[in-house]
C-alpha cells in the first residue's frame, strides 16, 4: 500500500503513520517530497484491509493499492529516477553514462594493472573483473577468488577505478563487500535467492544481471528481494537471453531498456559483451544500448584477448575499446547525455 500525506502534513502525523503501519508488521518506506510525504508499506498482503482504515488518520489524504508485485523496484511508489552513488563522481541513473570494463577473469596482477590502467585513459569509470567465476565446465578456470580480490584492490589503488565484481555464494559476501564498490549478482544467480537476500543486507550497490531464460517481471522480482532486505540501491544488467538464433551466444533485448524505462525507477546497464559473444558486434550494440536510453555499458576488455583464459573471443583490445568509446561520447551527445 502507498499512504499519501496531506500537504503540509505535521512531523508529528507523519510518524504516527510510521509507528502504526510498523505495529501492523510491515516495513516503511517514507519518501520525503517537498511538499508531500508518501509512505510505502510492504508486507504480507492479507493486512491490506488494515491499512485501508489509515485513511481516517490524521494528516492523511488516501491510501493507494500497489498493483505491481515488485513493490519496491516499480513506479508507483517511486516515481522519480533512482540515482545509485558508488563513489564520489561515479553515479547511474544520472546524465552521464557509466562505463564498467575489464576482462572476464583476474588473471594476474599485470595484467588487471595493465587493463585498468588502459580504460582508465579511454574514459571507463568502473573496472570489472572475475574473481570468482561461475563456469559451465568444472574443469574450467574457475578464478582465483581472494587473491583475485587482492589484485582488483590493487589495480584501484593505482587507478583509482572503483570495483565491480561477481558474488557466487552466500559465504562470500561479506568477504567480497569488502573489496568491491559494486557486488555483482551473475545470471545464473538471478534467481538463487538466498543470495539475493545476503546481498540485501549488505550496504554496496548490486549490479543483478538478468537470467538467461527469465522474463522482465521475474528479473524485477529478483531487484525485489534485494530491496526488501533494505537494501534499495540495486542496478539492472541486460546480458541477452537465449533463444533459438545461434549467429550470436545469445539476443541482446534491447527492448528491455524501453519496458523498464516504463516498469522501474533503477538503473539499467546493457552488457553488449555477454550478449553477442563476439568482439566484432560489440561496438554496434554499444551504440545501440546508449541510443535505447542505457544508463551504462559493461565490457570486456583484456590487453590480450588471444591468451585470456576465459571469454577471449568476446573481449575488445585497449585500442578497440578507445575507438568504441570515441564513437559511444558522440552518441551520448547526440541524445544529450554524456560519457
């Protein structure tokens, strides 16, 4: 339910709403306009009948249903377009267009230094790179996990890049929270939601990649469970779903950006890397993604693609990733954004 408050409401009113809608046992979440304060409970709905009969408080103007089942992550509590920090200057849902980039995997600390070091120069605000990676071979390179972190940390020293990094179980969390500005939630985790909820409680941006099979409401249930534990700084990443066209790994949905525009008050990312599994279609989609509206790119990127150890083919050489950052400033321009 959303409780609107009268305008000019008084302090007093506004935290007797609170106080009741927490004896209720649902959690408040005030939005505090310059004129009216909305309160959105969420909670079990069978208590809806209860909150009905706020509308007789004082200082309340009415009480309003939310239709949507993502309650948090919709439109009807929030109206406005979340901005999400990650540090000082990096900010998504703003004017300007945040660049994640790095490889797949951490390989050493040359070259994380080396790849940071080069995005860095091209205009990139945020280094990526695996530490722990999920792997659909379990005999494959599977990171190199804490001393990964280590080396990120270090490539942000250097840089002063900050981090964005995968999370892939509950039992990490909290070491990762410690290295990472952004935790990364994998589409293989979009649905592991005793993840979700360790995440929720944590106090660092979460990037949620979508699922690859899963639907735009699904994907917004995951946002859900992250912000129900209080945790409301979530950003969407479209990576492509898979489909029955093979030309690509799998079909970047750019209309995802449209619909969420429209479903959501978060941020969205358009990851053209994962989606097309080809360094030759990434600029295209790059540009694409900016133009649908995108409030951020991810891209791989590794000194030597040939030699990585995981996603050679699908990652862009220092040298292509400035001239696709070159084109992606004058697209951005173009719709009165910037990168």
């Amino acid at each position: 339910m959303i409780i609107v408050m009268q305008k000019g409401a008084s302090k007093r009113d506004i935290e007797n709403i609170e106080k009741e809608i927490e004896n209720f046992g649902y959690k408040v979440h005030p939005i505090y306009g310059t004129e009216r304060t909305v309160i959105g409970a969420i909670g079990d709905e069978r208590g809806k009948a209860r909150l009905q009969a706020l509308e007789t408080s004082p200082g309340v103007e009415n009480v309003i249903p939310i239709l949507k089942p993502y309650k948090l992550a919709g439109k009807e509590l929030r109206k406005e377009k979340t901005q999400i920090e990650v540090v000082p200057g990096v900010i998504f849902g703003g004017k300007k267009i945040q660049v994640i980039a790095g490889p797949c995997s951490v390989e050493s600390l040359d070259q994380i230094c080396e790849t940071a070091e080069a995005i860095k120069k091209s205009g990139a605000t945020i280094l990526r790179g695996g530490a722990y990676k999920p792997r659909t071979s379990p005999y494959s390179f599977q990171g190199l996990e804490k001393e990964g972190l280590e080396m990120l940390l270090e490539a942000k020293k250097r840089t002063g890049l900050p981090i964005d990094t995968e999370v892939m179980k509950e039992s990490v969390v909290n070491l990762v929270s410690e290295y990472a500005d952004i935790i990364q939630i994998g589409t293989r985790n979009m649905q592991n939601f005793d993840l979700l909820k360790a995440v929720g409680m944590s106090d660092k941006p979460v990037l949620l990649k979508r699922g690859l099979a899963n639907s735009i409401k699904e994907w917004l249930m995951s946002a859900e469970y992250i912000m129900a534990q209080g945790n409301l700084n979530v950003i969407l990443c479209e990576r492509g779903i898979r489909t029955f066209e093979t030309s690509t790994r799998n079909t970047l949905d750019l209309s995802a950006v449209s619909v969420l525009k429209k479903e959501t008050h978060l941020p969205v990312v358009v990851d053209p890397s994962h989606a097309t599994g080809h360094w030759d279609y990434i600029e295209d989609m790059s540009l694409a993604a900016i133009a649908a509206g995108a409030d951020g790119l991810m891209i791989e990127v590794h000194p030597n693609p040939h030699e990585a150890w995981s996603d050679g083919s699908q990652s862009l050489t220092p040298p292509k990733f400035d001239s696709l950052m070159k084109k992606a400033k004058k697209v951005a321009e173009a719709i009165g954004r910037e990168i």
